[in-house]
C-alpha cells in the first residue's frame, strides 16, 4: 500500500506493511495474538515491505499410515 501525501506543500511518498492475526482457541493469552501479527508484519517487510500478510496458525500435523 503506497500513497502521496501532501503536508506544508512538501509532498512526499508513504508505504505501508500490515501484519494481521486471528486469535484462535489453542492461543494462550494476548501474548500469543500479538506474537503472531509480529510475526506476520516482519513476514511482510521481509518479502519487500509494502505488503499485507494475514498470519495463519500451522495446518495439523499428518499421522502415518496407521
């Protein structure tokens, strides 16, 4: 996300990066929530910056065959 932004008649250019997270039921506490969207924004800046990246908790862990 980028725009140009006018203040005092000096324009200059802003970007943004947005870590975002939903809190799940396995999360312990507020902690745990804001540890993910960290996660996810240092996610963003290190893909380019500029970006949006919503967090996601890891996908179950297969068994073997049984």
């Amino acid at each position: 996300m980028s725009a140009q932004v006018f203040a005092d008649k000096v324009q200059f250019g802003l970007t943004m990066s947005i870590g975002m997270a939903a809190a799940t039921v396995s999360m312990s506490c507020i902690d745990a929530l804001m540890g993910a969207a960290d996660h996810a924004l240092y996610q963003a800046k290190a893909e380019g910056r500029n970006r949006f990246i919503a967090w996601a908790p890891p996908p179950p862990v297969s068994k073997a065959a049984e």
